[in-house]
C-alpha cells in the first residue's frame, strides 16, 4: 500500500486541488461536504482514527507525524501498518470550514518508525 494506492481509493471525492501524490506521500484538498465519505473509505482502510478531531492526540501521535506538520486537537489522525509500510492519513480543517487539507505519508519499514 502506498501513498498513491490511499489516493486512487478516493476517486468518488470531487477533489478541490491536488499539490502532489507520489508513492511515499501525497496531499489534495477536499471540500469539508466531502468529509463523510472520505471519512467511511479511511475507516473501511485504515479502522477507526487513532486520534479524532477535538481529541488531543497522544505524544506518540505527535512525535509520529511531526515531520509532516503534526497533528493538533481539531486534526484527525489514522495510522496503520501494513506488510511493507506504515502509513499516516491526516485530515486538516481549513479555518474557512469549507475545505480540508488531506496528507497521506507512507514510511516504508526499512526506515525509522519511531520518529
């Protein structure tokens, strides 16, 4: 599973704007009216967020993601590990409430999980 693979499965989204999809990591912004649907394809992926948006993520949240921005209380964070990766998906509110930044990082195993 790669970054890439996380993106092509939200291709029912109406995506405002992709800055970049690559293998290892890639954003697009959705429309927050998006929001449920991409919310059901992360959790029929990835289970249930490891940190929800009004829930203050865990320091091991926060040190995992701090090298892609981080992760804040109204922030969403699933993680999950796969056969070769680890990947991280954070949904980030737009302060217009209209949109949502999406990033998807995938660590492959032979580097550090640990960050």
């Amino acid at each position: 599973m790669t970054a890439k693979d996380i993106i092509k499965k939200l291709d029912k989204l109406d995506i405002y704007q992709q800055r970049r999809v690559a293998d290892n990591y890639a954003e697009i912004v959705i429309l927050n009216s998006e929001i449920f649907i991409c919310a059901e394809i992360m959790d029929e992926l990835m289970g249930a967020p490891v940190s929800a948006a009004g829930i203050k993520p865990t320091e091991q949240d926060i040190a995992d993601t701090k090298d892609f921005g981080g992760i804040f209380d109204e922030q969403t964070l699933y993680k999950k590990d796969f056969d070769r990766a680890r990947i991280l998906v954070m949904f980030w509110p737009w302060q217009d409430g209209e949109h949502i930044t999406l990033k998807v990082v995938c660590l492959s195993k032979e580097e550090d999980l640990s960050h």
